[in-house]
C-alpha cells in the first residue's frame, strides 16, 4: 500500500510539473521585496542582460547587452533565490531578462542602482 501512494505522489507533482512547469518554480524568479523598497524612485523596466560580480561597489552588475549601459544592483537588497543559487564566484555569468526597479534616478554617465524584482530566459556561463 505505502509504494502505491508514493507512486500516487509522484505522478501528481508530474502532472503538476508538465500542466503548469513554471508553477514550481515561479516564486523562486521573483523577489517581492524589492518593488515594495520604500527607495525605489520610479517605475521597474525590463532589461536583457549580463549579471556577474565585479570588484567595487557595488559587486553585482548587470551589463545591458546591446548597450554601454552598467546598472550597479544595491549590495544590502536580495536577489531572487534562483540568481542566489547560481551566482556564486566571479567567474559566473547570468545571462537574462531581468525585471528591476531603480534605486538612483537616470544620470548620464553615471551608474543606476537598481534592485532586483524578477528573472526570466536564464543562461548560465563562465567568464574566459
């Protein structure tokens, strides 16, 4: 009896899985928080990119591909915990769509602040 409810099991959480695959791990590519930070000071955007540690403050950033812009992610906010998970060194590179929220207002030649509010098409690489 007991091996047939966990066979039960898994087929549900595999029927779960293959109707709704992003159901799983929906709430692991978001981070509330950083769309309720009281310093955000203007509307989130999306943004394709490249994020990875840098030496400096701050450490992580994200490279806006097809562009020379660089938005510094503010080291006291939390990043989604699938970026936590698979950011670890420097040599590791998140290329994706990631939504973000602005901390500093847009200055030309001047790095945004941003914090992190959601991640999406993530691609993993290392740095040559």
């Amino acid at each position: 009896m007991g091996r047939h409810i966990a066979k039960m099991r898994v087929v549900a959480v595999l029927f779960l899985w293959l109707s709704f695959p992003g159901l799983l791990v929906a709430q692991d590519s978001v981070n509330p928080a950083c769309k309720d930070d009281t310093r955000v000071v203007g509307a989130c955007f999306t943004v394709h990119g490249r994020l990875s540690n840098w030496n400096g403050a701050p450490t992580r950033r994200i490279w806006v591909i097809g562009t020379r812009r660089i938005l510094g992610v503010r080291d006291d906010t939390d990043l989604p915990k699938i970026l936590e998970d698979k950011l670890g060194d420097f040599d590791d590179i998140v290329t994706a769509d990631f939504g973000v929220c602005p901390l500093t207002k847009k200055q030309a030649g001047h790095m945004r602040i941003v914090c992190v509010a959601s991640v999406s098409n993530i691609k993993m690489s290392k740095r040559h």
